[in-house]
C-alpha cells in the first residue's frame, strides 16, 4: 500500500516504504526516563508481539528485563511485510500513565481483542497523540475515539473509511487540533451542521477522497481552522470562494488537483491571513491582476501551476513581499517580463515559470541586469519553456544559496557568466537547447556540488577541461549537441558516480578512454556523431548499462568479444562505423536487447544463430554491411514488436515525472529540487531506423510501437526462410541488395502488420504470392530487379497503390502497369483509391498518434542503400 499520510506531500518512494515503516512507536521517554512499570509494560507488549510474529525476539534484542536496562533506549519495532491481519490489544497499553504519543501506523490491524475498541485508552490522560493511519479499522472505532478526551492529534489516514463520516461522534473532544481524515474514500461528513464543537481544530486534512462541493460547503462552520487541505477531491465547478470568507484564520489553504473551473472571485482577498495557498492542478483561468491575490499580502507561497490562467504578470505580485515560494508554471501568462518581473520580491527562494508557452504565447523579453539582487535568497529558479532572450548578467553571483536553475528552452544568448560556474551550493543547471557560446569548461568552472549538469543544444565550444572532475558529483553530464572537441580525457573515469554521460554530436576525437569502464553506475552513454577512432573498448564492467549509442564515429576493429554484459541493455547502436569481423556470440547474453542497430560497417560472417536468444528485439538493422550466409530460420521467433506480451519500457516523452527524491523544500508546500535521471534518458534515447525509404528519428514512448528488420546491402544468399512469415507484428522488413533466391514465401501474407517490405535487388524468381494482397497496412512493396515471373497481383486493396517502380526490371513478370502486358486480363475493377482512403481511417483511430509518426516515416521514401555513402555522416532526419 502506497500511503503518504500527514501533511507533507512528500512522496516516498515504494522502495524505502517496504522496509522503513515503523509498526510502532510510543514516545513516553519525556525528562525522566522510563518507570519500573512502563518497562513491565513494554515487556508484555513485547509477549504480545511474540504472539504475532515469531522473530520479535530476534527483532527487538535490547527488549530485556534486567536491572540495568533502560527502556527508553530500546529499539523501534521494525516493522516486516506482514500481511496477515492481527488484533489489538489496547490494555497492553494501559500501564503507559505517561503516555503522550501513540502512533500505531502501518500495523496491518484490523481490530481489537474483545471488539473494546480505543475504549480503555481513555484512562491514559495525557495521551495526546493518536496515529492509527494505514491499518483497517472500520467506522466503528470512531465512537471509541471520542472517549480520549485529552487528544490533540488523531490521525485517521488511510484506515478505508467510506461514505459519510459520523464527525458528530467526535464532538465530546474539546481538545483535537489536528485531524487528519486523508486517504480514505468519504464523500462527506454526517453532522457537519450541528459543529463546530471541534472548538480549536486547527488542522483539517481532507486530502484525497471523494469529497464533493456540497460537502465542502459545510466546512465554513470550522472558524478556528488554520489549515485545511482538501487537494486531491473531486469537486468540480466553480468554486464558492465566499463560503469561505468566514474562515477568517485561515493560513494554509491547499485546493489543488480538486477539478475546479472558472475565474477565482477577487472575494479571495478577503482570506486575508493566507500564508499559503495552491489552486495548483484545476481549470482556472482568467488574468491574475484583478482576482484580488495581489492583496494577499501575508503570502508566503503561491502555487497556481497547470491551470490557464493568462495574461501578463501583473506588477501588483510585488506587492506580495513575503512570498518565498511562487510557482505559476504551465499556464498561459505572456508578455514581456523586462521591467515588471519581481522587483521587490526579496524573500522568494522558489520560482517556476516554466512552460508557459502555448502558440504564439509566451513570457518573454530579457532578465534584469540586477535580476539576482532582487531575489538574493533564491534556491530554485526555473524559466524553461519561455521566450526569454539576451545574456545573462553577471549579478547571478548575488543568488549564493541557488541550488537548481533551469533555463533550458528559450534563446538566451551569449556566455555563461563565470560567477554562475562558482555558485556554491548549485546541483543542477540546465542550460539545454539555448543559443549559449563560449568555452564553459575554462578555469573558472568550479561546481563542487553538481549532480545534473545539462548544456545539450548550444553552440559551446572548447574540451572537456579537467576542472569538471571538481564535480565529483556529477550524476548526469549532457553536453550533447554542441561544437566540443579535443579528446575524452581518460580522467572521465574518476567521476564514479555519472549515471548518464551523453557526448554526442560534437567533434571530439581519439579513443574512447579505457578507463571509461571505471563507470559501473552508468546507464546512459552516448559519443555517437563525433570523429572518435581507434578499437572499442570492453564495457562489460557496466552492469546497469540500458543505453548505449557509439554510431557516427570511425571505431574500426573487431567487436571485443568482451564488449558488454549488461542484463539491461535496451539499446546498442553502433552504426556507422568502421567495424569488421564477426558479431560475437557474446551477444547473445543481451536479453533485454530491443534495439540492436550495426547498419554501415564492415562486418562480415555469418549472421550467428545466437542472435535468436535475442527475443525482445524490436529493431535490428544489420544493413550495408558484408554479411554472408543465410538468413536463419530461428528469426521467426524474435518478437520484433509483439508488444503485447512486454510492458513498455521507453515512457512518453511528455508524461510528467513526479520526483521522489525528497530534497529542500520550503514550509508547506513540498516542492522538489532535483528530478531523477530517469527523466532525462526516456527524454533522450533516440535511435535512427531506415528501410528503403529515409532513416528517421524516434525517441522515446514511439520506440515502443516501432518494429523492423533490415538486412539489406549484405552479401545474403539462400532462400528466404519462410520462418518469417511468422512475424505478424513486424512493421518494416528490407531484404533488398542481397543475393537471395528461389521464391517469396507464402508465409509474407501472415505479416499483417508489415506497412513497408522490400526484397528488391535479389535473384528471386517464381511468382508473387496472391495472398499478399491481405496485407493491409502495406505502404511500400518493392521486388524491383529480380527474376520473378507471371503476373502481378490483382490491384485490390492496397496493392491498386502500387505501380511500375514496385515491379521494374524482372524480364518476365507481367502486369498493366509493365512492358510486358498479361495474355488474359482479370484486372480488378474496383476503385483503388477509394479502399486506400477507408483503410486509412482505420489505421488513424487505432492509434493516431504513433500511427501518423509511422506514415511520415514510411513516407518520406527517397534514400535507398545506393546513398548510403552520401549520407553516412549527414543527419537524415530534421
Ligand atoms: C542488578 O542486579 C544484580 C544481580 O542480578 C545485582 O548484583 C546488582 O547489584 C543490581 N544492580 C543495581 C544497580 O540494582
Ligand atoms: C491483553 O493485554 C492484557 C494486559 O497485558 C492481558 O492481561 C490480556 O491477557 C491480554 N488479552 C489477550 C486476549 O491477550
Ligand atoms: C507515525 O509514524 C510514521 C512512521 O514513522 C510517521 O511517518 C508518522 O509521521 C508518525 N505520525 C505522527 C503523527 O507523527
Ligand atoms: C455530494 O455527495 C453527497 C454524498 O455522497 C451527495 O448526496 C450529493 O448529491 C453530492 N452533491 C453533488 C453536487 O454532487
Ligand atoms: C500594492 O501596494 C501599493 C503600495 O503599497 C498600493 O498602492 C496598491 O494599491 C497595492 N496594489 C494592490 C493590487 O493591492
Ligand atoms: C522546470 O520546468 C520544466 C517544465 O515545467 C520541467 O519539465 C523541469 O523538470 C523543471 N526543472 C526542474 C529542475 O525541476
Ligand atoms: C521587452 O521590452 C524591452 C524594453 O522594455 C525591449 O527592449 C525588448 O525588446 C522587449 N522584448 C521583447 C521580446 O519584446
Ligand atoms: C572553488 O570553490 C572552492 C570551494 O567552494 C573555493 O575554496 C575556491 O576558492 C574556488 N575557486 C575558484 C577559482 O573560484
Ligand atoms: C583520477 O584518479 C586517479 C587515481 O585515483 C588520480 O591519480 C588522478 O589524478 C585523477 N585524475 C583527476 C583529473 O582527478
Ligand atoms: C558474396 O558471397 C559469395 C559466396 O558466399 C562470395 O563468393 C562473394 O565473393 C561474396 N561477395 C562479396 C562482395 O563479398
């Protein structure tokens, strides 16, 4: 169960949830240290636990009655996966006079022992604090709750309520300040008119559940309430804003992700004592100058992002002088932020503005020159996704606490002032795709903190210096897509903890590195596009390697037998290089390989059997190469995109990713500083396919739906093993420029995804099966340049599509579309256009999306292997 209980929105990862949760904790230790009694109590509740679990022996080792031992130094409970269910005992706990905080969380309780309830707790007058979140106790316990009448806290998270709450059941507590109902499944609450008894709640926490308009409504009567959350509900509409005038105390105030619409009333300004508020996640719109958050003139955070509100950022937010955290990112604000941006706002340490860019809106213009004067105290900045231009001043020096800036995608221009590459405490920057020049690594980088450093998409130039080893951080360096040159140092290998090196797309040059292999934590690593020479090293240190792109170089050698040995490789992209030899069976010991590209080298051989352990494979392109031998049957078991059966690896290029690294954050609002690597490599990896037509690009979640093998440009000879019929899912098969022989398999007609195939340029005789015209995604059919025979097929379906340059240059093939006219003709009369429009319709509301991608690829069909030389180094796709 993925519980995040309390107030903090903080999410912990599903790892440490398994095995940090404590399934106890009782806090009596206060001045005095514990009695003779509360230590008899601890033991029987210690013969309690024995009870459940047979390791609590082994498990709470200090748990020992003897004169010296002093309880209030034993351990926790750990808490085990424990899925059974169990009783609770609440006498056990009745000898704890003293005890102020109860927190039974994650305890798998579903009950009591004599069905008593909380019931006996009452005697414990100083119990302040109850948490029994995470466990299943049914509406019931409730009523035993309200005998405890010294509470302050109860946390009732998580524990599967339902339906409406009985919150009148609780009126005999005075006391209860904080009430935590988040995580269940109630719709609303039984009683809410006949409050407020709850005199001096000060905190509510409504958060995810089902809670509707009407339901919140009632909350007006709560007067006394300082916080209050109600994120994560459904209430829809407009939101009635002047219900809650009356929570006049009111300080934090979190609404988001509750599906509401419409222009917030300027009646807000009326909550004047907000401290925080976030309306983040809804469909609000309209421009923010006279909703009256301007007035809000206690605000410390401000979160308004993934809504649509629009318009210019109205000078009026200076007027908001104690604000530290304000995130208006993905929304439609435009305009020019030259002179209205945060002139006064000192004390902010957390800014987003990113992604507000839609069509031709956008915030844009240049920042200050003292931009950094006027937010001295900022820790996280992120700009991304805008318009902004011109240089960066060289104030930045004066934001000394920044930890994270992120300027990616907009057109800034210029150097990057040396006082940014001394930031203290700076562990991210992200540069990526701006117009930044100049050599960044000069002697002045000196960032000792950095874990993600991103400069891919600019025009930097210079080596990569030695004073990046400074950063011995460094998870993830990117500076792919720039003009760097010089040697990769051998020194890269003392940065032991990168978990992405991309490097492509520049002009460095010499070998890669030996000691490049001292990277074992690496997962991404990509030199491709850059002159890099010499042998390929062995990687197979790498173990957690899922990425590996070295295309575009002049690597020469044989494959190292030892090459790679990492269970999670995805992808291995070697194109265009100068290799030769064999592929080594070492290969085969890849099994999660989807994307095995060795097209342009000058490998020779046979294509092993081996390759067929390779069942997950996708995309193979082992085109323009010197191959012999035949094509092996056993390919008709590789999968080649039966996605069916395989949960995606590669995720959507633009699905959101919550973070879970839990770093700074400010007050209330937990807003993360650092994202995972994970981001950046689904973000990343693209690889390059060509059949006959032209190579195009493919990143991310569209990997999934990509499916093709190519085997042209070899030297194959043989049959074509009717095998590969067997690959149904298969979209893209190129067997052209061999020298194959006998005839088409049959089989091809199985191939009922297959949108381009081409066998042209082989010796193949016989006739083209009749079948084939089922297939009825088929794009592109070649079988120019062979021996085929009689006649072609009936121009039905997608083959009405096909004309001479599918069919040319076999001397007895006949056709209407050929020299060469059949004796009878048993043309089709049907409308070839006409069948080709409804199929695709079809294909479109299968899938639009990817189905569109594909159609551009196959279309744009101008290159073939005879190119190849032209193109090798050029890049193919926009
Ligand atoms: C603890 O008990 C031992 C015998 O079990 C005794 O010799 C010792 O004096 C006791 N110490 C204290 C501090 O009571
Ligand atoms: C519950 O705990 C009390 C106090 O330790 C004990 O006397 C009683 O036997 C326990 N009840 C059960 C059913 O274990
Ligand atoms: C109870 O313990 C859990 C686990 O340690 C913790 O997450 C939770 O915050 C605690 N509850 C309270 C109210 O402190
Ligand atoms: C809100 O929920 C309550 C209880 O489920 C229901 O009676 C009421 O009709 C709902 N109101 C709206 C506006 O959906
Ligand atoms: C902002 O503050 C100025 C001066 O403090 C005041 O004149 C102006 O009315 C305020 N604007 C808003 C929208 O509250
Ligand atoms: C900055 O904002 C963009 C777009 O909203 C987001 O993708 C990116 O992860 C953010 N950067 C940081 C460091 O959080
Ligand atoms: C923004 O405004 C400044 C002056 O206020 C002007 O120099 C600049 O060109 C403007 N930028 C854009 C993108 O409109
Ligand atoms: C680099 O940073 C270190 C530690 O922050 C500091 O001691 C040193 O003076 C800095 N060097 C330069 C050239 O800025
Ligand atoms: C890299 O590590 C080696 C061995 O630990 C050390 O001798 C060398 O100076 C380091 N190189 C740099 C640039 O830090
Ligand atoms: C192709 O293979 C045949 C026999 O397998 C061989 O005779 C011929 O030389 C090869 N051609 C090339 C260009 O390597």
């Amino acid at each position: 169960m993925s519980l995040m209980c309390g107030l903090s929105m903080e999410s912990l990862s599903s790892k440490y949830l398994s095995w940090v949760l404590l399934l106890l904790s009782i806090q009596i230790c206060r001045c005095k240290g514990c009695s003779e009694e509360e230590k008899m109590g601890l033991l029987e509740f210690k013969a309690f636990l024995k009870l459940n679990n047979e390791n609590a022996d082994l498990l709470l080792p200090s748990w020992i009655d003897n004169n010296i031992s002093e309880c209030c130094s034993w351990e926790r409970w750990p808490y085990y996966e424990n899925d059974k269910f169990w009783l609770l005992n609440t006498s056990l706990f009745l000898s704890f006079e003293e005890l102020h905080d109860l927190n039974l969380s994650a305890n798998s309780f579903d009950g009591f022992i004599k069905n008593e309830g909380f019931q006996s707790l009452s005697s414990l007058k100083k119990l302040e604090m109850l948490d029994i979140s995470g466990n299943e106790f049914d509406k019931s316990v409730i009523k035993s709750l309200s005998t405890i009448t010294s509470l302050k806290t109860l946390v009732l998270c998580g524990i599967g309520l339902k339906g409406s709450f009985p919150i009148q059941e609780l009126c005999t507590l005075e006391n209860p300040v904080m009430l935590d109902l988040s995580h269940n499944d109630l719709t609303s609450m039984q009683g809410f008119k006949i409050l407020p008894k709850l005199k001096k709640l000060e905190i509510l926490n409504l958060g995810y559940n089902q809670f509707n308009k009407t339901s919140i409504k009632q909350l007006s009567g709560f007067t006394s309430l300082k916080t209050l959350v109600v994120s994560n509900n459904n209430i829809e509409g407009f939101f009635p804003f002047e219900d809650f005038a009356s929570l006049s105390n009111l300080e934090v105030l979190d609404l988001s992700y509750t599906s509401f619409s419409g222009i917030v009333p300027s009646s807000i300004r009326l909550m004047s004592s907000l401290k925080s508020l976030s309306l983040a996640r809804n469909y609000l719109y309209g421009s923010l100058a006279n909703q009256g958050f301007c007035q809000l003139n206690k605000l410390q955070e401000l979160d308004l992002c993934f809504n649509f509100f629009q318009g210019i950022l109205p000078p009026c937010l200076n007027n908001l002088t104690s604000l530290r955290l304000l995130d208006l990112s993905s929304n439609l604000f435009s305009g020019n932020v030259s002179s209205s941006l945060l002139p006064s706002l000192t004390s902010l340490e957390y800014i987003d503005l990113s992604y507000n860019l839609f069509e031709d809106n956008r915030l844009d213009g240049e920042l200050q020159q003292n931009v950094a004067n006027m937010i001295p105290n900022i820790m996280f900045l992120n700009l991304s996704y805008n318009g902004f231009e011109g240089i960066l001043s060289s104030s930045v020096a004066e934001m000394s606490s920044l930890r994270s800036l992120d300027l990616s995608a907009n057109s800034f221009s210029g150097e990057v002032p040396k006082q940014l590459l001394a930031e203290k405490y700076l562990g991210f920057l992200k540069l990526s795709n701006n117009k930044f020049h100049g050599e960044i690594f000069s002697r002045d980088f000196n960032l000792t903190r950095l874990e993600f450093l991103y400069l891919d998409n600019n025009q930097f130039r210079g080596t990569l210096s030695n004073v990046i080893s400074k950063s011995s951080w460094l998870l993830v360096l990117d500076v792919s897509n720039n003009c760097l040159s010089g040697e990769i140092p051998s020194w890269i290998g003392n940065m032991t903890y990168l978990e992405t090196l991309a490097l492509g797309n520049n002009s460095f040059k010499g070998k890669l590195p030996p000691e490049i292999s001292q990277l074992q934590r690496l997962e991404f690593l990509d030199v491709s596009q850059n002159a890099l020479s010499g042998s390929l090293p062995s990687l197979k240190s790498m173990e957690y390697l899922e990425h590996l792109h070295l295309q575009g170089n002049m690597f020469t050698g044989l494959i190292p037998r030892d090459f790679l040995n990492s269970s999670n490789l995805l992808t291995l992209d070697i194109r265009d290089n100068r290799l030769f030899g064999g592929i080594p069976n070492s290969i085969s010991a890849l099994l999660e390989l989807r994307i095995f590209l060795l097209r342009g080298n000058l490998l020779s051989g046979f294509i092993p059997n081996q390759l067929c352990h390779l069942t997950k494979i996708s995309l193979m392109d082992l085109s323009n190469n010197n191959f012999s031998g035949s094509i092996p049957k056993c390919f008709g078991h590789i999968r080649f995109g039966d996605f069916k059966t395989e949960h995606s690896v590669y995720k959507p290029v633009f699905g959101l990713y919550t973070g879970s690294l839990p770093s700074i954050y400010t007050g209330y609002l937990v807003k993360y500083l650092f994202f995972s690597t994970e981001e950046r490599r689904d973000e990343v990896d693209e690889v390059e396919f060509v059949t006959k037509n032209r190579s195009s690009s493919y990143r991310g979640g569209i990997l999934d739906f990509m499916s093709g093998l190519d085997l042209s440009c070899n030297n194959l000879t043989g049959e074509i093993p009717h095998e590969l019929g067997m690959l149904s899912w298969i979209h893209a098969l190129n067997l052209s420029h061999n020298q194959l022989k006998g005839s088409i398999p049959k089989s091809f007609s199985n191939l009922s995804q297959i949108e381009s195939l081409d066998l042209s340029y082989n010796k193949l005789s016989g006739e083209i099966p009749p079948e084939l015209i089922g297939l009825n995604f088929l794009e592109v059919f070649n079988v120019v340049h062979n021996n085929i025979s009689g006649r072609v097929p009936d121009m039905k379906a997608q083959f009405g599509t096909f004309g001479e340059s599918s069919y040319k240059d076999n001397p007895f093939l006949c056709g209407p579309m050929l020299e060469r006219k059949c004796n009878t003709s048993i043309e089709s009369p049907d409308s070839p256009s006409q069948s080709s429009q409804e199929r695709f319709v079809a294909i479109l509301y299968i899938n639009p999306y990817w189905r569109q991608r594909w159609f551009n690829f196959i279309e744009k069909c101008i290159y073939s292997c005879y190119y190849f030389a032209f193109d090798t180094y050029s890049k193919l796709f926009e």
